[in-house]
C-alpha cells in the first residue's frame, strides 16, 4: 500500500534500500532509478545509485551520479576516487591476462564462499545445507561451515559440514592456527536458540573460539570485545597465531565495517586497533586474510574500485599500512569480489563472487593463477599552478638498465600510459615548450604482485616566465669564504637538473652578502662567490656559455 497510486517517497527508498541490501542488483537499479527523480531525493542517494551503475558496469552513467553527489560533497574523497575509478576502468581491462579464472567444482547451486586453508583442504562457508532453517533476508538456508579435502592441482572432495560449531542461525566464515587446534569463527549473536537483539533491533555478529580435542571442536568461548550493540567477524589469524585481524563496525571507525588488529599478551587479547585510511574507508572494508605475516588481502567497496567489493593487498612499511591496491582485473570485476585463500608460493588461490550476472544474490567460489607479472604506468601532466590537464606534453618513458625509450603525447585529458617490465627502473620525463622539463622515478624492483601504478605518478610541469627569479634555497657561505658547501651544493644540483632537462634555457646569476662589511667588500666577496656557483655549475657539465 506504501506504493500506491499517490507514491509514497519514503517506501519508494526504503524499497530500493531493501534490494540494495539483499544483493539483487537488478532490482535495486531498477527502484534507485525512481528513487533519484523524487524530488526528496538526497546526494546520498544519487551515490548509492552511481555505485549500483557501476556494479552493472555502467560506468560513463555512474560517473555522472558521482559528480551530482559531488556538487554537493565537495570535499568527500571517497567519493571523488570512485568517480576516477570510473575514468581508468579500459586501462584497467586491457591486462585481462594478468589471471586465469575458473570456477570451482565446489560449487552447487548455493552460495559458497570465504575459503580458507585448513588441514589437507579448504574450510568454505556455505547455505548449501537444505534441512537447515531458512533465512527470512533471503529465504535460503542459514550459512555453515564445510571442510573439503584436496587442493589446486587435483581438485577439491565432496564437502562434508564441520558439524560441531554448525547452529541454528549463521555460522562463517571462520579462521584456524597453524596446527588446527584453534577456529575462530563469525556467528549470529544467540544464546539457548534465541537470537539477541541491540538496542536499534538488529542481530549483530560475534566472533566465538573453540578448541580441537581428539576429532571434536568443544569449549566454545567468546571474544573479548564482542557487543551486541555491533558487530565483530570475518576473522584471521598469523602464522604463529598471536595477531588477529577482524571486521567490525563498532564505533570511532572510519564508516561502515572496519578492518582492525588485537595482538595476544598475557593470554588475553590487546585492545583493538583500527588499520587506518590506508586500509579503511568510509565504506565497508571485509574478509581480511594475512599472507606469510606480511601482506593484508582485504576487500573493499571503496579506495579506486571496479564497482562492489574489490579484492586488495597492502603491505607493511615499518609501524604503518602502505596504501592498498586493486588486485586488478580480471580477478576483481563490477561484481562482489572477496574472501581470498592464496597458496604458499603466492601464485595460485580462491576468491568467491557473485559475478554470475543472473543470480547476483548468490556467491560462488573461482580458483583463480597469477600469470607473468604485468605493470603498468598510466599518469597525467598538469599545470603545476592550475592542477588542470595539459594536451601536448611529449612523455618519456626511459629504461634505466637498458635506456631504451618510448614515448607518447597527451591529449586533452593530460593522460598517458605505458607497459613495464619486471624489476626494471625508469625515469619519467615531460616536456612542452614553455613549460620546465619535469621529471619522476617509476620502478617495479622488488614489486611481488601485478600492479596497475595509474594513480601513483601525477607530472607536474611549471610554466617558464621570462626574467623570473629562480630562487635557490639554503645557499650558505662561511664567514668570509666563497667555497661550495655539501648542503649548498645539494640546491645547485638541483639548478643543473633543471638547465640539463631545459637545454634552451640561459640564467643569469647573482650573489649577496650581509652587511657586516663596507660596499666594497661585500661587492667583491659577492662576486667571488657568484664565480664559485659558476664554476660548479660548469663542473657538471653545463656550458658557461648559457649563465652569466
């Protein structure tokens, strides 16, 4: 009756919420379409339609919702990456041999999802289960918990439930120690079969340990910062299991689900820390999975993304997070995308999605191989002064092992791109008439995974003026001495990479003094010291023809 002839605004967005909420993406982009034409439409719905479109892969229309949100979110940078996210999703697509993807034989018809290695085989969630109770949300099966013996190369046995921690409600996924003694595992928050509500009226998740004695899992016992005010899940443990990581949305986070870290002292575990912005985002981050105790596998609906959730990686740099990266394509698609398992040697796993276009509600599993690594660079050349896009600058890409170059000139977007090798360095050279020479490093030494590096390189170019000063910093002198000193020829370097880069241009150059001494003096100490600047600079190899 919400619906009826004389429409009600706020069933009409409650309707699309639901769908958006259930996973039927085709239903939801169906009502978000109405819902933005109301005129009680608000920015958050323009955005929540925007990252419907591009779930569907409708990019070009997503953009321009972005850029409604954006007109009143000015300063949401969140936001502003996916709207660039838009911008870069060809370049992303031209790599589509970075994986071979196929999927598994484990699925059934249900939704399977967020593997794990455990004993001689993975441990998968699944709603397989069809003398389960049904769950309302959805009318299937409640999620449990499977073991299935095998591997990548010979393929996976019939599952079998780990019957023990299997409730009544929703069990998984789940997280084992390196001996398989511990699970860690997500399930809904009830006591004695009745489900417990918060204070809003939802049935939060709760992450729960059992111990493995002989061939049963018992002692089930709760984690210490559970709550039934929110929600704690999706957890997973190091190798020597005395950090675990887990998703929570409880409160002081960055938006949405979190991903945070508790470390194990004195038998109990630390208090929780949030991974930070180079982890989380203002949207939902799930399904963490640490590899080898260094990288951070993790999914998110934010950072630069193909539309849902994308699979991503960082790496530690010293006490802190490197920002994420997108695994890239195919691997990740329009679609949910999450929930890894990566063998030891790094090159081969499991991923679950419901890239099944016909049935979006349901998540399957892939195992999917990482091909040769595959780099690429794509960056753009802006006014250093405006930041705006600037068409016609020659980039150069040059090897530094076998200075072979390629190059390529930009077009109105300011955009450039090239293919790069393997642990190979390269300068990144700009150049256009009237503007200075710039240039920036790129390197894939050392580099594990696949990257596409289309964020991380922004050239700027500052336009020439005629007769400007070039102020060079920090140019010291002793006390009545005109030598070059280590720190003022740090700066003068700098002025010689600038006239190598820029062969065309000319400098004059001057010196000055304090005023301790009398004119005289201080005129002569000044041109002593403007002939020493000179003749470093010729020492490097530039003509004292061009600087008087």
């Amino acid at each position: 009756k919400g619906l009826s002839k004389k429409e009600n605004a706020a069933a009409r967005i409650k309707l699309a919420e639901s769908y958006r909420k259930m996973n039927n993406l085709q239903k939801a982009e169906e009502e978000y379409a109405k819902v933005v034409l109301l005129p009680e439409a608000e920015p958050i719905h323009k955005l929540r339609y925007g990252q419907l479109l591009m779930r569907s892969g409708k990019y070009v229309v997503a953009r321009s919702y972005f850029e409604l949100y954006l007109q009143a979110n000015p300063n949401d940078q969140a936001v502003a990456k996916l709207k660039s996210s838009c911008d870069s999703i060809e370049i992303w697509q031209k790599d589509s041999a970075k994986y071979t993807i196929q999927s598994s034989s484990l699925n059934s018809g249900q939704s399977n999802f967020s593997p794990v290695w455990y004993k001689e085989g993975i441990a998968f969630t699944s709603d397989r289960n069809a003398k389960a109770k049904n769950y309302a949300w959805t009318g299937r099966p409640f999620l449990e918990m499977y073991y299935s013996k095998g591997n990548l190369e010979s393929g996976f046995a019939n599952p079998t439930p780990i019957g023990e921690i299997n409730g009544i409600y929703h069990d998984g996924p789940a997280t084992f120690s390196s001996k398989g003694d511990t699970m860690y595992f997500t399930r809904n928050n009830y006591v004695k079969k009745k489900v417990q509500k918060s204070s809003e009226d939802v049935v939060d998740l709760k992450i729960y340990r059992v111990i493995k004695k002989d061939t049963s899992w018992t002692g089930i016992t709760e984690f210490e910062y559970n709550s039934k005010e929110y929600s704690t899940g999706h957890p997973t443990l190091n190798g020597d299991g005395t950090k675990m990581y887990f998703v929570s949305d409880m409160p002081g986070g960055l938006g949405g689900t979190d991903i945070y870290m508790v470390e194990r002292m004195n038998n109990t575990w630390s208090k929780p820390v949030n991974l930070g912005p180079n982890i989380n985002t203002p949207y939902n981050e799930m399904f963490p999975m640490i590899w080898k105790d260094s990288i951070l596998y993790f999914s998110s609906e934010g950072h630069y993304n193909m539309g849902g959730l994308d699979i991503f990686y960082s790496g530690k740099d010293q006490n802190s997070w490197k920002e994420a990266r997108n695994m890239g394509y195919p691997l990740n698609t329009s679609f949910d995308d999450f929930g890894v398992a990566l063998n030891d040697s790094g090159t081969a796993g499991i991923l679950s999605s419901n890239r099944n276009a016909k049935n979006t509600m349901q998540d399957n599993l892939y195992t999917f191989t990482i091909n040769d690594l595959r780099f690429s660079l794509e960056g753009i050349a802006v006014d250093k002064t405006t930041q705006e896009p600037v068409a016609g600058v020659t980039v150069e890409l040059t090897n530094t092992i076998t200075n072979k170059k390629e190059s390529v000139i930009t077009g109105p977007d300011g955009k450039f791109y090239f293919k790069l090798n393997p642990e190979t360095s390269y300068n990144v050279v700009g150049t256009k008439d009237g503007y200075f020479t710039n240039t920036e490093p790129v390197t894939t030494i050392g580099k594990i995974r696949s990257e596409n590096m289309f964020v991380k390189l922004k050239l700027e170019l500052e336009r020439i003026i005629v007769d400007k000063p070039i102020v060079l910093k920090n140019i010291y002198y002793d006390l009545d001495k005109w030598d070059i000193r280590p720190d003022a020829a740090i700066e003068l370097n700098n002025l010689v990479q600038i006239m190598e880069e820029n062969p065309a241009i000319s400098i004059e150059l001057g010196s000055h003094t304090d005023s301790r001494a009398d004119d005289k003096y201080n005129a002569t100490l000044s041109q002593k010291r403007a002939e020493a600047a000179v003749s470093y600079i010729v020492s490097k190899g530039v003509s004292q023809s061009r600087i008087t």
